[in-house]
C-alpha cells in the first residue's frame, strides 16, 4: 500500500491510498484540477480512483467535490451528517453513519468520530493486505474511538495544527483562537506529540504530521515538538511533516513484522 499528500493546511486537503488496483482519496479540499494534476505526476487519472472518503463538510476537505463529480463518476462515501451538506455530490454519495466499516476494492475502512466544528466530522483506519494507515486531522482532542481505533496502524497521519504559544500571541481574534483551542477545534503540536508516542509504542513506524497552519506553526516547530517528545523515551521512527502544497514523497505502508521477514 503506498500513501500519498497531495495538499495538507488549513487551505487545502488531501491524500491518495493506493494498493494494487484499489485507489482511494482521502478528502478533495482542493481544486478538481490541482488534484488531477498531482495525480498524473503518479500515472494516474481521476477515473481510475475507486472512492472518494470524506472527513467532513468544511471547504478545505471538500472544495474539489463539486467539479469532481460532475467530471468524473467516483462515488463519494460521507457520514449521514456530512451527507446532508454534500448536495453537490448527487447521486455519487455513499452515505454511512459515523463508525461504520465498509469495503472499497481490497481495502477495508473502518470510520469513527473526530470532535470538530462540523455536523457529523469522522476521520479514517484503512487496512490493506500488506500493513494499516489510519488518519486523524480536525479534532480538538484525541476521541476514545480515535484512540482504539488508531492504535497499531503502521502509518499515522496526524494533525499538528498549531503550536499553542504562537497561537496565542498571534494575530487572530480572540473567538477564533478560542475555537481552534476548544474541543472542537484542532489538534497542537504538544497533542500531537502525545499521541504520536502513543502510537508508536503500539507499532506505529511511520508518522506524517498534516493539516498545519501556516499563522500559528512551522514545519520545524510541528516536528520539533513531535521528535522531542519521540526521543525523551528512546523511540526512532520515520517521522516528516506533509508539504503544504504539493504532492509528498511516497510512504510505503508495510506491516512492522513484514519488513523484519
Ligand atoms: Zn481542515
Ligand atoms: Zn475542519
């Protein structure tokens, strides 16, 4: 299974899934054509994507959906709330309810619940045949059902949205700072770190850390926090910060035991 970010800020997601014949995206927060665009650099065309999943129903998840569907028929998978503010999608929406699993090609998806700002927000474990990805971005706090269901993934992309001081002595409106710092709101540097540690110490081998702000965080203050947190207790894994705009490196998702085989 490989795994790719095609964008990744608060302007814009999103990720491809690709294992054998199976190809998934993950969010289309930015425009049909940058999409098609990153796609072409991997060989591919939107026909050949089997899926689209859906996070939830803000514009940096969702901008590309409109042209998307119109253009290409690619069913839509959104939870019943997301659902309900997809009219765009039309006949394309798969609609489950939060914490379903279901299967699309060779890869089985099991969702669950993010705590975001949004009607019906859920976030994504997806298992392949050869190892386990799973994604958490948008959530103010690390859910119970994020944490279960993340636990073992091998790779973890992960929201390290701001760094709370930069934040807070920026230059955003006080109602805003409070949104992104409340529950409902997005996950620090300093959250990140604590579940990336987390995960690791159940198997998690690869972490790619997403969805940053570009007024309240660098790349360098995002891994910095993470790396600290992952050397204090003697853990070494890949670890990098998505690209905000183009496409990133490939990620090889494999099972730890295999790569030891
Ligand atoms: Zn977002
Ligand atoms: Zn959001």
């Amino acid at each position: 299974m490989e795994f790719y970010t095609l964008a990744s800020s608060s302007s814009g997601n999103a990720a491809l899934i690709r294992s054998g014949k199976t190809a998934i995206l993950l969010d289309a927060g930015i425009s049909a054509r940058r999409i098609a665009q990153a796609l072409a650099l991997l060989g591919m065309t939107p026909e050949e994507l089997d899926a689209i999943l859906i996070t939830h129903e803000h514009s940096d998840h969702v901008g590309g959906i409109a042209t998307l569907t119109k253009k290409y028929a690619i069913p839509v998978y959104a939870s019943r709330g997301t659902a309900h503010f997809l009219p765009q999608a039309g006949s394309a929406l798969r609609i489950f309810e939060a914490g379903d699993a279901f299967t699309v090609g060779a890869l089985e998806i099991q969702s669950f619940r993010t705590s975001h700002d949004a009607a019906d927000s859920v976030d994504y474990r997806i298992d392949g045949p050869d190892g386990s990805l799973g994604a958490l971005t948008d959530s103010g706090y690390v859910t119970d059902d994020a944490a279960k269901t993340l636990t073992g993934v091998d790779l973890l992309l992960l929201e390290a949205n701001h760094d709370v001081g930069m934040l807070q002595s920026g230059p955003y409106p006080y109602h805003l700072k409070r949104r992104i710092l409340g529950e409902h709101g997005h996950l620090s540097n300093d959250a990140a770190a604590d579940f990336a540690l987390r995960c690791v110490k159940s198997g998690t081998s690869d972490i790619l850390l997403a969805h940053l702000s570009a007024e309240n965080n660098t790349p360098e203050a995002a891994e910095y926090a993470v790396a600290r947190k992952l050397q204090a207790a003697g853990c070494s894994v890949r670890l990098s910060v998505a690209p905000r705009d183009r496409l990133s490196e490939v990620h090889t998702v494999c099972r730890k035991s295999l790569s030891f085989a």
